[in-house]
C-alpha cells in the first residue's frame, strides 16, 4: 500500500524523478499518513533519493558521531555535510541561489540565521510529529526552524578567586562594588543581551546594563571558550554569559571553576531549517525526524555529548545541573528582527568600538 502511495505520488509530479518533489509537497502528503504508513513512505523516497546535504555551523569532532549513527540506522541514505561557520553560512546560500545551484537540503546554526532564512524566503515549514516532546519555545510554532539542543548560558567564576558562598546569587549582585574590576564579558553577547532586556523589561534592563558597564568589565573578545581560559588563569574572577556546557566540562577536569544559573536563565537553540529548494527532501525529513526522536535525541546526549530539548533523555552527570531551571529560550524572530538596533545598544552602552 506504501508502494502504491509513493508510485501515486511521483506520478502526480511533473516529468523526472523523485527528485521533482518538493519539499512543501512531501510535507502535504505526510499529513494524510501515521505511524508507520509515515514512517515506510518517507523510508521509501530516502532510498531513491540515498542522500542529503546538510550545511552545519556544529563542531567538527561533534557532527561525525550524529551521522554515523543515522547512517548506522538508515545505511542507505548518506549524510554529506558541509561545516561552515555561522558568519559564512548564508553568503553561501545566497551565493548558490543567485547562481541557480540550490545544493544543500538541511541548514543547521544559530537563532539569527535561522530566522534569515525564514526572512529570505529559503526555509521551508516543516512540523515534526516529534516535536510533541520538546518545550514551547525551543521550535518555531510555524515550523521554519527546529532545535534539537540548547547552549546554556551560565555565570562561572574561579572558585580560587571566588568562593561558592560568596558567590552571586543573582545579577542584581554583580553590580556589588566588591566584583569591579574582577569579571570578563564577551564582546557580542547579542542573545544573553536580548533575553536579559526582554526579561527585565527595556527600562529596567538598559538600567542594569548600564550599571553593569560602569563595573569596569574586562571584554577580551567574543570567544566564549577564550573567556572561561583566561578566567581560569586567575585574569578574572567571573566571565559573564559563559556557556554551560564548557563550565561543566571543565569541572569535571578538576579545573577551579563552578557556575550559577541566573534569573533569567538564558538558553541559545541550536536550530536546524529546511531549504525550500531541497533535492532530497524525503531523506532530509528522515533524518530531522531521527535527530528529534528519543534514539536519535539519545545519541546526542550520550555520546557527543550535547545538551539536548527532547524532554526524558538521560542526560551525562555533568550536564544534569543545568537542567535543574527551565530555560528562557532566545527568541529567533526578536533577535533577527532587532539585531541591529541591539548591537548599536550593545556597543554603547559597554563601549564596544
């Protein structure tokens, strides 16, 4: 019966193959199928299409191990990807479409560039039934982008420096005349900087800002990971906006750091969106609904590790604390669409050139 479905299908398609189909089109065809007619239907296109193309701004070392283990799952599809940092991603993509080459399938980054692609006309709505299991908030509800895990956003200190008692319990306590001087802070926090004002209302927040600036802050740049490095070679005692999953790493190597996790407690969704023009969108739906599912959410969580959305996934020990606050997820759409006025905010208040 699947066989017939998919043969009505490709005949309902202009003259070619699978590769005529679209990825608007398979997703209507989907909402007619459950469970397993879903399952064996998309199983079926995937293995005529036998690949997709995936563009990430994910590490290296981390995308290898989530391939392999679809691959492992669905042998006849084959993930090829193409790591690129977030700042190249869309003039690549901008590049291909005005030179007609609509190559990739999947693009997986940061909130601001998904909701470009949203904004630009080249991601394409897409609902997994998966998504059931993860918070509001973490997809967007139009389903032009999808997150299958967070970058907690943390304050850590130096425990040679700053004892776990004295250390601060809220942000309202970092404008404490004692830590002047004493905290790094990165150079483009634009996602902390937008959940904090948002949570705090513009007022309020631009005054804690303020304040916050007038702490005599160490800004070194906009590594994250540099800013911890330094923190911990006694440079200064706390790095605000620090990412969770870095402090609980480093931790767990004995280094002399620990974190606290502040109201608001901000979350970054890594997200993936489908491309409008995508030639292989049976194998790309597969492999986001593997990626969304408890095994493929698993994977990511046991053995990359990441910190993942999918809620009842064992997380590894060190990563269990910071799941103990429910995130305030960076919006997309109010970041993209603010970016601008943001960064010039950003700039001036902390004196940013």
């Amino acid at each position: 019966m699947i066989r017939l479905i998919f043969a009505i299908f490709l005949g309902s398609l202009t003259l070619g193959s699978a590769t005529a189909a679209t990825v608007d089109e398979v997703t209507k065809s989907l909402r007619s199928l459950s469970g397993a007619q879903r399952k064996s239907f998309l199983e079926e296109g995937a293995r005529k299409e036998g690949e997709a193309i995936w563009y990430t701004s994910m590490s290296l070392t981390d995308f290898p191990k989530i391939v392999g283990a679809f691959e492992k799952t669905y042998p006849y599809v084959k993930i090829k990807t193409n790591r690129l940092s977030q700042s190249s991603i869309m003039p690549k993509i901008e590049t291909e479409a005005r030179a007609g080459h609509h190559a990739v399938d999947l693009v997986g980054s940061a909130p601001v560039e998904m909701w470009e692609l949203k904004q630009r006309g080249f991601s394409a709505p897409y609902l997994s039934p998966e998504l059931k299991a993860f918070p509001t908030g973490s997809f967007d509800p139009q389903g032009y982008w999808s997150s299958t895990e967070v970058t907690p956003i943390v304050l850590a200190f130096n425990t040679k420096l700053v004892s776990p008692d004295d250390a601060p319990k809220s942000y309202q306590d970092l404008l404490n005349p004692k830590w002047r001087g004493k905290m790094n802070f990165g150079s483009d926090e634009y996602a902390w900087y937008s959940v904090m004002l948002d949570g705090m209302g513009k007022a309020k927040g631009m005054e804690f800002m303020r304040a916050l600036a007038r702490q005599q802050l160490h800004i070194p740049g906009g590594s994250s990971i540099m800013r911890l490095q330094l923190m911990l070679a006694g440079e200064s005692a706390m790095v605000i906006a620090a990412r969770g999953r870095r402090a609980t790493e480093y931790k767990e190597k004995g280094a002399p750091v620990d974190y606290r996790l502040l109201d608001p407690y901000p979350g970054e969704p890594n997200g993936f969106a489908f491309m409008r023009r995508a030639t292989h969108p049976f194998a790309a739906i597969l492999f986001v609904d593997w990626m969304l599912s408890e095994e493929g959410q698993t994977v990511l969580a046991q053995q990359v590790p990441r910190i993942t959305l999918r809620k009842g996934i064992k997380q590894i020990p060190r990563h269990q604390e910071l799941y103990k606050k429910d995130f305030v997820f960076v919006n997309p759409a109010f970041l993209g669409a603010n970016l601008t006025e943001l960064i010039a905010s950003y700039q001036q208040v902390f004196n940013i050139r």
